[in-house]
C-alpha cells in the first residue's frame, strides 16, 4: 500500500507483493515481452493470429496513426486509440490489432506498463525511421518545426534511456551531532527523514532550478518516460523538485503521471506538461529522503498503536539521533531537544503498548495495605510497589523466564548494542528484574534504572540479557510496578532532608517488610503521590505513622561542612541493598569482585597513600605524543599523555561502578585534600581548592585541568586504588609565540585549533613543581593528522595575530 496525495486528501495505492516496474526496452525485448504476454495472458478467444506482421497492415492506416500520434506528444494510451482514430476518420479501427501492438512496432514505440497487452503507451518515432521501416518513397508530408521538434524530443528521450543517472549516496556526518526531519513512516522499520545538514544545499538546488526551468521556459515535456526514471516537476507555488516518476494514470482523457519526490518523501499525480527532463547538474545532491529503522521498536514495527504513536510524536518535527548502526537503513535513537529535558522518543512511544488493564492509579483518601518500600532517595521521596494485577502478573512473566533460562545457555542473551531506551534483564540473587538503560558511561559501564523498583544503578554492560523474543510482547506490555511517592507534610516544604533524616528512614524501610499507606494528594505534573506511611500495627494512628515519627525525631539539624554524598539520582546504599535484597533486587556480591581489597577494607575510606607517583615528564627537545583535553589560550592549555589514556579510561570506569553503588559516608572536606567528584555523570579525582557558604565547593579536576563548582553532597573519599595513576593533567604554554595579553579572537581561535585534539608536542622547556598539578612545560605542537604535510600552531597563531592587528 502506497500513500498518495491529492490536494488535502490523502488516498492509496494497492501494489501486488513482488511486482517488477517496467522498464525501457528495445524493439526486440518488446517484442519478446509482448509475445509471452500474448500467449500467456491474452484471453484465448482474442488471441491474434501469430503470422500477421507488420508488413500485412496498410500504408494508409499506418499513416493515419501517426498523424494522431503526432499531435499526441506525450504519447497515448493504447486502448484510446480507437476512439481517437474513429473520430478523427470518421472509419472504425481494427480493434484485433490492440491484441498485438506489435503490429505498430514499425512506426511507433511501444512502452508496455503491465501485462495486459493493451494496457501500452504509443509514442510517434521520428520521421526517418518510419520511412525505412515503410520503404516508400513519398515522404509524409510534415511541417518543418513539427518534425525538428519531435525529433529533438525523441533524441532527449532516448539519452534519458540509455544514460547511467547516477546520484552520489547520502552521507552521515561522522563527527558532531546529527538532526533530521521525518518526513512519514509506514511502519516504525521504515521511517522516511531528511538531515536537516543538507538543508541549505537543498534550498540552492531547487532555487537554481527555479531559476533554470523558468529561464528556458520553450522546454518540451520530457518524453517516452519510463517508470523508475528521474525527471524535473513544476510543482505548486512556482517551485521545481526533482522526483522518480511512479506509474501512469489516464484521467478525463488527459494523460498524468504519479510521481514521487525523492527529497521530500510524498507521492502525488501531476499532469505531463509539468514534467522536463532532469538536467545533469541537478543530479549533484544526494536524494534527501532517505528510510531509517528506530531502535527498541523493531519486533512491534507494524503494530498500529505503536505505528499512530510515532506518526503523532514525529512527523515534520526535527529531532536530534543517536545512530547505532550505519547501513542502508540506518539505525536510529530519536531525541526531543526542543525543551528543558531531552525526550528519548523511541521509549516514549514504547510506552503505548502497556496494557491499560494492568496500570495502577493510586485514588487520593484511598487506603492500601500490603505496600513494600522498594527505595528511599536523598530527598526523601521513595518508591513504593502496591498489590494489583499487574504486579501479579509481572511475577508470573519473571518466574517463566527464570523457568526459561534454567535450559539456555545465557551468553546467547547478551547485550550487543545496548542505547538509551532499551529494556532488558538484569540478574540478581538468582532472580530477574527489568532494567531500561539511562545513560552509557563507557563500553562496559552504564546506569540503568530498575523499572518496578524505582532505583538507578550503574552496572556492566555483560550483565545484562536481552529479553528472549517470545516473552518479549508479554514483558514490555507490563507498566512499571514502582510508585513515586513522598512523606506529606515534611520537607522539602520545611527545608532539605538531613542524612540523618535520610538513614533514619531507611532504616525504618529495611525493618518493617510490609507497610499500610493512605494518599493525600496526586502530583500530576511531577508523578509524584503524598502518602502517610504506616507499620501494619500502627494502621491507620496518624501520631504513630512514619512521617510524625520522623517529624518529631531531632534530625532536622544540619552539621557544619559535613554532608550526606549523593549516589546517582535515586540509587540506594550498599546497606540498604544488603538489608533488602528481596525489595531492591540488587546484589552487592558482583560489585566486590572488580575491585582490589583496598577497596572494600572497611577503613580503605581513609587514605593511606597520600599522593601518586607523579608523572614523568619529558625532557627539553623530547617529542611526546599528548592529547589537549582544554584549551583557554596560547599561554595556557591543559595536556594529557596520549599513551596513558587508555589507562586513565579504565579507571574512570572503576570509579563509576565502584561510587555509584558505594555506601554512603559523612565526608570531612578539607583544603587541598584529595577526593573523588561526580561532575555531570562521571566520577573525577579532584583537589578542593575552596569551600563556598552556599553547600558548594571550587574543585580542580586532577586528569583533566578543569575547574568547576560541585556540591558538596556529591563528594566521596578517594581511594588508595584509585590514586595509584599518576594525574595525567599538564599545564602548558605554547613554544614560539610572544607571552602577551591574549584577545578574546586570538583565545577562540586557538581553542577550536587544537582543544580535543591529538599532537605532536616537542618540549621547549620544563617547570617543575613539588605539586603534580603546578608543574608547567613550555612546547611546540605539531598537527601530523595530514598525509604530506605537518602544522606547527605557532605558525598559524602567529599569522592569526597579524591578520587580528590589521583587523584593529
């Protein structure tokens, strides 16, 4: 089924399964193909007699029929002539010949669309060819321009035939970020887009054709079109696209072709008078419509629910992609930018396919019993599972795919492409939960949050299994079971949580296995639901509930410079996970075993390495492979040792998994003290360099030589496994320019110069420091990334300068 438009409605076109467009042929492939189709096809009582040639019809009638193809430049349908050939003769045409067109083969071309033998276009040829093939002497008499013209067009026609089109392919940029537009979808497998990077080539080509076609405005028609075949069209509002012409349609006795835009993704009927050949320099640009498959949505592609879903969310939007596999049909994440929050689109639309029967909505003054506390957050809200049908029926899916896996073997399941979005299994303590990746940290480290517990952990990315095909429908049909919900009538209307408001209630959570909760209030805007939590004994006493006892309890005070560090949004503790493995489903086990015991020692939190080694540097006149991690001008930029990144990568992994599932500490801050800070959604060795009123601190990045603001909730010890690695950021100067005061101009110029970027450095001088991250060297760097030739940066920032003194 095939969309097409008319005007503001939309209709389709029914295709058979394998069907073959027609192409072009030559005389004698048309004969071929009409002679099979005649004997195979062509009712019995019409078949024609297979012995009647060419040469058996008359001259007269012959002539007859190319004075009304003549007159008919684009061609004419074959089962119109009769009627054309009557009317204008005032004698009726011999029908049986409609049966075998060939018989007109030596004065006419015939373009057969179908199989049906008279289902053929009829274009006049030229006048020298119909003369040798009638072998006469008297010429038809025709008028000089009618002749020039038709010949013309038959010469344009078959260069247009015999000429290899080709178009270069659609590129993807490989290197910044990729928006396109989606144009349509048929099913999620085939969503129709256009890079919006192509945007302003498109505007110029079809600017330039404007001009073009409008200029030469005596153009002819494009003539003996065939299907597949690519021609220019004066579409509305004065514009002109290049399309692939579709199919034929004879319509109120005028002929129409369907066509399809091949940068704009629709399919419409124009009139033949619209359309001119396609001239070689429009043929430049890559077709800007091209199919994508989106990520996650594959095994439910045709699904109609899913299918709406995406058209509504996607269709003549701009998206930002994450592309996870380039090929043919590349693969693709979607993303919504337009507000404060990134929409992962893919997930979103995912979501349609719940089974509505099995969401619960919690009804405010309803009471439930039975309620489990799945995790307790640093702000105080918390994630609870109540009974209902769906959480029974998540129990039963898991149990079959515990049953499932018992005779398979699991590494058949791993994650091979694992994208933001994605559900998948995650085994704990002999059991499965679902998990739906939030953010990748590198190739073996991720977050995922655990979809009917409410916590987020980073786990490996080998830890995961994808979800066997046929349990797959039944899975991701199940909401969510864990309940965002809050204490009512306590902070952070009353100010922020305490730690030891935030332990105190985990405690209370990890000895009371069931609670009994009454809802308040519903925050829709947020998803959020005030509860009053209850011990089973104390329901419904509102003094004796969770939130008076915390209320009255003296945790509301905070100590001076001492603070609760913070695990990703929502992750628990390692105590909480141990004292409550049956409602966080997570294991501490599989943790312990990627680290040294260093790291699990018990007193590992107080350093007994105060530094690491520092980091040898060269001498003056050594080359030195170095990547520039930041670049603020020529006087100061930020070095890291190429050879030692890979090393410097492995241990940021550790870091993530290791404090990210790390139980939570009070943390002394001091000055120049050596910690680890989770900045954005790493974790960093840092050195506070001060400690601000406001709960933030001013911190150095120690492998990077960045300076930033942290709070101080998101700071834990550094330990002594992680301070093995020499610090891999060098302070340094740029050899060969004169110290100055850099402009604004000179410093962006230089930073996109060389920031994020690899070089050769030749080491002009070195200032060493007792502290590693004062230490200074004075270098040359040299951009070998070309074949033949290298760049010195000085050069270039020296000329830069000129050009800049001139400009003042």
């Amino acid at each position: 089924v095939e969309k097409i438009h008319r005007g503001d409605q939309m209709d389709g076109l029914l295709y058979p399964a394998k069907k073959i467009p027609a192409v072009a042929k030559s005389d004698t492939e048309q004969e071929k193909a009409s002679q099979n189709v005649t004997s195979s096809k062509a009712d019995p009582l019409l078949k024609p007699n297979m012995e009647t040639t060419p040469a058996s019809l008359s001259s007269d009638l012959k002539e007859k029929v190319i004075s009304i193809l003549l007159k008919y430049s684009n061609g004419l349908w074959a089962h119109a002539l009769p009627k054309v050939y009557q009317d204008t003769y005032q004698v009726k045409f011999p029908e049986d010949i409609l049966n075998n067109l060939e018989l007109l083969s030596d004065v006419c071309v015939v373009d057969y669309v179908s199989e049906v033998p008279r289902k053929a276009i009829l274009y006049a040829k030229p006048q020298r060819c119909i003369d040798e093939n009638l072998n006469v002497t008297e010429k038809v008499k025709r008028h000089d321009g009618v002749k020039a013209t038709a010949e013309q067009q038959y010469e344009e026609s078959k260069d247009q035939y015999l000429e290899n089109i080709t178009v270069p392919p659609l590129i993807i940029p490989s290197e910044g970020s990729v928006s396109i537009m989606v144009l349509d979808l048929k099913n999620t497998n085939e969503v129709l887009i256009r890079q919006v990077y192509y945007s302003s080539a498109q505007e110029q080509m079809e600017d330039e054709m404007k001009a073009y076609y409008s200029q030469n405005s005596t153009l002819s028609p494009a003539q003996s079109l065939s299907v597949g075949q690519l021609v220019a069209v004066h579409a509305e509002e004065d514009a002109w696209l290049h399309s692939r012409k579709h199919t034929y349609n004879y319509i109120n006795s005028l002929l129409h072709f369907q066509v399809y835009y091949v940068d704009h993704g629709f399919t419409e009927f124009v009139e033949s008078n619209s359309v001119c050949r396609l001239q070689k320099q429009f043929r430049m640009l890559p077709f800007q419509a091209a199919k994508c498959k989106l990520a996650g949505l594959e095994a439910f592609c045709d699904d109609p629910v899913l299918v709406k879903a995406v058209e509504s969310q996607t269709c003549f939007k701009i998206f930002a992609v994450e592309i996870l596999e380039k090929s043919d049909i590349p693969l693709l994440v979607l993303y919504d930018t337009s507000g404060e929050d990134d929409i992962n689109i893919n997930a979103t639309c995912l979501k349609t396919l719940y089974d509505k029967s099995l969401e619960l909505h919690l009804q405010v003054d309803a009471l439930y019993t039975n309620v489990r506390v799945t995790s307790v957050f640093s702000d105080g809200s918390l994630y609870c599972q109540v009974p209902s049908k769906g959480l029974s029926r998540l129990s039963e899916i898991l149990q079959k795919l515990e049953d499932y896996f018992l005779y398979k073997q699991a590494s058949e399941f791993n994650v091979l492409l694992p994208f933001c979005g994605k559900i998948c299994l995650f085994p704990s303590k002999g059991k499965w939960a679902r998990v739906e990746i939030k953010i990748i940290h590198t190739r073996r480290a991720l977050d995922v949050k655990f979809m009917d517990i409410g916590t987020v952990a980073t786990v490996k990315v080998s830890e995961l299994k994808e979800i066997p095909p046929q349990f797959l429908r039944e899975v991701i049909a199940i909401p969510p079971q864990a309940l965002k919900c809050c204490l009512a009538d306590l902070p952070p209307n009353t100010g922020m949580w305490t730690p030891d408001a935030v332990l105190w209630l985990r405690d209370a959570v990890t000895n009371c296995p069931e609670f009994s909760m009454k809802v308040i209030k519903q925050d829709a805007s947020k998803g959020i639901a005030h509860i009053y939590l209850f011990a089973p004994e104390n329901f419904p006493d509102m003094d004796r509930s969770i939130n008076r006892q915390i209320k009255n309890a003296d945790l509301w005070k905070h100590q001076k410079d001492v603070f609760l560090s913070v695990t990703p949004s929502g992750t628990s503790s390692t105590k909480a996970i141990s004292d409550a493995v049956s409602a966080l489903q997570l294991s501490s086990g599989k943790l312990e075993k990627s680290f040294p015991d260093s790291a699990r020692e018990p007193g590992s939190a107080v350093s007994t390495i105060d530094m690491p080694p520092p980091l040898p540097l060269p001498k003056p006149g050594d080359l030195m492979d170095i990547y520039v991690s930041v670049a603020c001008h020529p006087g100061h930029f930020i070095v890291q040792p190429w050879n030692e990144l890979n090393n410097l990568y492995a241990l940021m992994e550790e870091m993530i998994l290791y404090y990210s599932r790390a139980e939570e500490k009070p943390v002394n801050i001091e000055k120049n003290k050596l910690y680890a800070a989770k900045i954005g959604d790493e974790w960093y060795r840092v050195i506070i360099k001060g400690i601000l009123r406001n709960g933030f601190l001013s911190v150095y990045e120690l492998d990077y030589g960045k300076h930033e603001f942290v709070s101080i909730r998101k700071v834990q010890p550094l330990l002594d496994t992680f301070r093995r690695l020499p610090f891999q950021a060098i302070t340094a100067q740029l050899a060969g320019v004169k110290s100055q005061q850099w402009s604004e101009e000179a410093s962006i110029v230089f930073r996109n110069l060389v920031e994020k970027k690899p070089f050769v450095a030749q080491i002009q001088a070195v200032n060493d420091s007792t502290n590693s991250w004062d230490r200074k060297i004075v270098t040359f760097l040299v951009d070998t990334s070309l074949p033949h030739i290298d760049t010195w940066i000085h050069d270039f920032v020296s000329q830069s300068l000129v050009e800049f003194s001139k400009g003042d």
